[in-house]
C-alpha cells in the first residue's frame, strides 16, 4: 500500500516527508511537533545526523563481520520484496503472454527512469541507445513522457516529436507534433492545461523562492511551468531543515499551492485534484480508449508521484505498472525494473516481440 495521505503536506508535515528518507525517521516526531521552536528545531537537525551516520570504512573483522551480516539482511529484504514485485524483464514472457491481441500504449517518466538521477538536473541526459529505442518503441505504440518537469525541457532533452508529452505532472500535455502515421496529418494541437488560471501566481513564487532559497547553498529551483521543484540533492543535510523553512514561509502565503515531495526534491503546484493518474487517465481517453477492454497501458516510473498512476492501472485492473528501484519501497506497481539500463532493456524486448510477433 501507499501512503498518498502525506503525498499533499502542510508546513510541518513537509518536514516529516524530508525526513522520511532518513533511516529510523519515526523517533524524530516529538522533535517535529514543536517545529516552530528555534531549540527543538535544532534538536530535530541532531537527531536526523545521529540517525544518517557517515559510512566509514573499517579494516577491523568485527566490523566486516557487521557489514557482512547488514548486506545478506539486505539481501533478504530485497529478495521477499520482489517475490511481490518482480522484475518485468525475469517476467517479460508472462507478461506478453497477457498483453496479447490487445492495444499497448506506454507511459514513460523522465528522470530516474529514462534517464539516471544526477547532481545536475539541468544535465539529466538520456543516452542516444535510450533514444534510439524509444523512437522504436513509439513506432509500434503511442507512447507518453509523464513527468514532473517542465513540457519543453524535457522535450529538450528527449528531441523525439511523435511522442505525447504530459510536462508539470501531467498539468500541461501535448500530443504528437510528427505523427506516427504519416497520412494522418500532425496534431499540434495544446490537449490539456487544467491549470492555466495559476501560471501568473506559479511565476511570482518562482522569483520569491529563488530570492529566499539563494542562502542554501546547493539549492535549485526549477520551473516546470505549471508547478516548481525546489531540488535538495545537492544541499548539505545540515540545511536540509533551512531550505525547509524557507520554502514554507512563503507557501504560508500561498495557500491555493500545495507542496509534494519527490526524489529528492520539493515540488509546489496548484491544488487542483490533477496528478500523474489523471494524465494518465486523460491520455487513455483522448487515444480513444475510455471504455475500451483491449488496451493495455504500461508505465514505468520511480518517483512517489508516479504512484498515483501505477494506482489507476491496479483500479481498472489494466495493464501493469513497473516501478524503477532497487530496494524494496512502498508501491502499488505489479514488476520492477532496477534502473534506467533495465528499462531500456524491457523496451527493447518490447520492440522485437512486436516485430517478431506482428502482433
Ligand atoms: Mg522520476
């Protein structure tokens, strides 16, 4: 199960999700409750150092011994959780087996999926074998980049026209600007923007949060258009609960935007009931496939936000969701794929099965 509860945060609960990527989170609550405290605040930023100890090597065998027992416990963990969630590529035959005669459309996301998660966001390349397979793959299927960033950033680095596009959590889609049938004509058309009436307040907290964020060293903020990301992966934990503040002293006044929590990073968009399930849905719908038995999407995405899809698919009992982790996590995705290789590898079987099937 997953916890879409804490998806949506207020103030305080943003700090719990920042430290809900630290081991042992849970003893951090009585410091959280008294977050406006200056003391307990500090006491929170100990306790969250104590409980991420810097790994150290050691030589002595006591320690080897410690390390060596943590990694088969490890192993452990990782090996009963894919007894639930398998990897798509052991299970490719099964899987084939069920999309059989049916229509598949793909749902992509972009970070930490198509492309490996890096210091820089503005450097998250894909490689050319990636783009090589995806054009494959959006010849045989109409296929989408569901995403958090902005529309045509993402565009920027993925450079493939026949593809849909959903930018800003799936708050801006585009379709095809080349189309996959060439007697079809081009569709230029914007499909959906639900969240238009935001833009102008998106863009006033997008200059008051680079202003209030220039003190955190290591912090990014990125527009996506119709929402922002404020990225952590380059800032010092130590001013993990700084950036923190910041960002909800202004969110205080803003209180038509919401702030969600991705790999990473701190995402602020409307709080309009819109989300990467909804694009999803709305993508379905436009291919013609609202009610229709024979479709069978697939998604693969590694972020939280991407829950929210592999939950649409489980609720009309279509298609499978493909997380990208390599250590178990809570989600409602059927198989799991390591890492950016693995899935380009999945779509690459993809590909020759509909070739070699002619399906
Ligand atoms: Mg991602």
């Amino acid at each position: 199960m997953t916890n879409h509860e804490s998806n949506v945060v207020g103030p305080d609960v943003m700090l719990i999700a920042l430290a809900a990527s630290i081991p042992n989170a849970a003893v951090l609550g009585g410091f959280l409750k008294g977050f406006n405290d200056t003391s307990k605040l500090n006491n929170l930023i100990d306790s969250m150092r104590a409980s991420s100890p810097t790994r150290t090597r050691s030589s002595s065998s006591s320690s080897l011994a410690n390390n060596n027992n943590n990694a088969s416990d490890n192993q452990d963990n990782i090996n009963s959780w894919m007894v639930y969630h398998p990897s798509a590529l052991n299970m490719f035959d099964q899987i084939v087996y069920n999309m059989k005669g049916k229509k598949i459309v793909t749902f992509l996301d972009y970070d930490g999926t198509l492309s490996p998660i890096v210091a820089d966001p503005d450097k998250a390349f894909m490689t050319k074998k990636m783009r090589a397979t995806l054009k494959d793959i959006a010849r045989h299927f109409p296929t989408a980049i569901v995403t958090g960033r902005c529309r045509d950033k993402v565009y920027s680095f993925v450079k493939l026209a026949e593809l849909y596009y959903a930018g800003s959590h799936g708050m801006d889609i585009k379709g095809p600007t080349k189309s996959r049938n060439p007697n079809k004509g081009n569709d230029k058309a914007v499909l959906c923007q639900p969240a238009s009436k935001f833009l102008p307040m998106i863009e006033e907290v997008y200059k008051i949060l680079l202003e209030k964020t220039k003190s955190v060293p290591g912090a990014k903020v990125e527009n996506n258009k119709f929402c922002l990301s404020v990225h952590f992966r380059c800032v010092d934990e130590k001013c993990w609960a700084a950036l923190a503040e910041q960002v909800r002293l202004v969110l205080n006044e803003y209180p038509k935007l919401k702030l969600t929590q991705g790999r990473k990073v701190l995402e602020i968009r409307p709080t309009i009931k819109w989300d990467k399930g909804k694009a999803l849905e709305f993508l379905l719908e436009s291919l013609g496939y609202e009610n229709s038995n024979d479709v069978f999407p697939i998604y693969i995405g590694d972020d939280r936000t991407d829950e929210d899809a592999f939950k649409v698919l489980r609720n009309r009992g279509q298609g499978i969701g493909i997380l990208v982790s390599r250590v178990p996590k809570d989600t409602e995705a059927s198989y799991t794929l390591k890492d950016p290789v693995e899935v380009e590898q999945f779509l690459r079987r993809l590909v020759e099965w509909k070739r070699s099937s002619n399906q």
